[in-house]
C-alpha cells in the first residue's frame, strides 16, 4: 500500500472532524475520498499532505513513518482548487517553481517543463502569464506543477470545484487518461458522485469524521454498505422496508398479482432519453411517495401520465437496503410537471 492512515482523529475545538479513520490507499490507483461537505474529505488529504496533525494516529506514505514530517519532506504533490498560481511568472516559471526550489541544474528543468506542458497540452502557453489562461488551462497548469518533482503521491483537494460543468467533465476525462499515462498513487477529494464513480479505481465514502465504505465504484453502487451509502452515491428511493435505485424498480400497467404494491403516478418529468415518475403507493403495509425511471419509449408504452394507475415492485435481482426512514430531501427527485 502506498498510503496506509491508521486510527487517525482531528477535532478544531469541539468539532469532530475526524474520528479514529483507518484506510489503506493502494499504491498507482486512483482514490477518491467522497463525500458531503464537512464530511472530514479534505481534512484527511491536509492530514497526509502535512498541511495538517492528527491530534492521534500515524500516517504511512511508501513505507515511511511520515505522521511527523513536514510537508516539504514527504515528496507529495498538492493541488487546490483555486490554483494558487504566481499571478507574475509565466506558465513555464509556474510549472518550474518546484525544481527551482531544489536547485534542479537549468537544463534538467527545461527539459521536464517542456515534457509536462506537453503532456498537458499546454506547450503553446508557456509564456503567457496565468491570467491569459482558462480555468480549465490554470488547472492543467496547476497539475504539471506538482507533477514537476515527481511526486510519489499527488493529492487533489477538489480540483474542478470552481469550473463549470461542461469544463469540469472535460477535465476529469483528462485527468483519468493522464493517470492512465504516469500512474502515480493519487488521492482527489471531491463531494461529486459522478465524478468519482466515472474517475476513481476506488472510493473512500466519508461521512462525518468517519469512513461508511471502501471499494470500487461498481461494487459501491451495487452493493451498498448502508442506506447512506446507498443514497449518496445514486439517486434511491423507499419501496416498503427498503432503498432502492429508481430504474430498478419495475413498472406496469395492469395488476399482475400480489408481489407488486398498487399506485397513482403524481408527476412525470421528462429529463432527455428518461422520464421520471413520482408515484404515491397507498397499501396496507406501506404508503409514500415512491421515484421511478423509465426510458421515453417505456413511459409512452406504459401511459405514465398524472393519475394513471401503476403497480410497482422491486426488480427481481436488483441491489436494495433495508431502512426504517425515508430518504431526506436532498436524494429525491427534483420533479416538476411535464406533458409525456
């Protein structure tokens, strides 16, 4: 393991931002620590950079006891999310700056900026200044740079957070071909569900200063840990005693028997290829509003339209959680109405 955090608590005053976290980070892969703001993501990426010390706990980086050591002598690459660029110096100066920090010879240092900017696609940018880029060129920029002393860990504390959406997917395309490319061990924090289930090779879910699940993307979607889990990495939704995904619930529009609950579609959204329907169940063993998806053709098929009757079940081999509580608003549908 490249990164092993053991035991691991931080408090800033009375907040518990971390409380006794232990997680191994493999070595080459990508991790991604996810989860809500406040969470404990970013303080655990401060903790293994040195930005921050564990009031208990070690930190291992490649084998090295590194809980005591300054940031500066752990040979870990940091990027923020607002850049932290040298607003007077060159893309190239930028890229630079750490190599001329440990009076790397001249030429070496040319030569591994030239390499990194063209790695970045960047190398016809060399001498503007930051501030003739776009945010999604400084943060290529701001990559190279702690790229440029060879890191053995690079960390990203939410590095498309201030990007807009269509430049952050972008981006994060980018950033999974380059890591294919140096597989550096690299940690991102993000609270984006699909960034880290389209980026990562595994995903640390944090939830109040403590760990819920570790595991591959798949595995995490498909095999949740808790209704947590389960809610904040996809959208769920309550069909009697359990959480489940809304396009593994099936839907028809004849009675087929006992398995399936009875209900009365509210509202339908149309959202691109799939329509989303919001269905209130009334039956003896559980009454709620229930989310459903459905492609276009399915919902034209079946007549989703408000006050039409349906009856619902979970899809035969389909992953659910059992769960005494609805979901809280924010892991609903935001649903309006739409003419199918």
């Amino acid at each position: 393991m490249s990164i092993i955090v053991k035991n691991i608590s931080k408090r800033f005053g009375s907040f518990v931002a971390l409380d006794d976290v232990s997680v191994s980070l493999p070595t080459g892969q990508l991790t991604a620590l996810l989860g809500p703001s406040g969470g404990g993501k970013s303080t655990l990426l401060r903790i293994i950079a040195g930005l921050e010390r564990p009031d208990s706990g070690s930190i291992e980086i490649e084998g090295t006891n590194a809980t005591n050591l300054p940031a500066r002598k752990r040979n870990v690459g940091f990027v923020f999310q607002h850049y932290a660029a040298f607003k007077h110096m060159s893309v190239a100066r930028n890229v630079a700056f750490g190599l001329d920090i440990r009076k790397t010879p001249k030429e070496a240092t040319a030569a591994r900026v030239d390499e990194l900017l063209r790695l970045v696609h960047l190398e016809q940018f060399a001498h503007r200044l930051p501030s003739q880029l776009s945010g999604g060129q400084r943060q290529r920029m701001a990559l190279a740079r702690a790229l440029a002393v060879q890191p053995s860990v690079l960390l990203l504390d939410e590095p498309f957070g201030a990007l807009d959406a269509k430049v952050r997917k972008e981006l994060r395309e980018w950033l999974r071909r380059l890591h294919d490319e140096i597989p550096v061990t690299t940690v991102f924090v993000t609270h984006d569900q699909e960034e880290a289930l389209e980026v990562a090779d595994e995903i640390v879910v944090i939830n109040e200063g403590r760990v819920e699940q570790v595991g591959a993307p798949d595995t995490l979607y498909d095999e949740p840990a808790n209704e947590f889990v389960t809610g904040f990495l996809g959208p769920a939704t309550r069909l009697g005693g359990e959480l489940v995904r809304p396009h593994d619930i099936e839907v028809l529009s004849h009675d087929p028997g006992s398995e399936f609950l009875p209900g009365t579609v509210m509202r339908a959204t149309r959202v691109g290829f799939e329509v989303r329907s919001d269905v209130l169940v009334e039956s003896d063993d559980f009454t709620g509003v229930v989310q459903c998806v459905a492609t276009r053709a399915e919902a034209r098929s079946l007549k989703l339209d408000s006050g039409a009757q349906v009856w619902l079940r979970k899809a035969p081999g389909s992953t659910s959680v059992a769960t005494d509580a609805p979901l809280s608003a924010p892991n609903e549908f935001p649903f309006a109405n739409y003419t199918i």
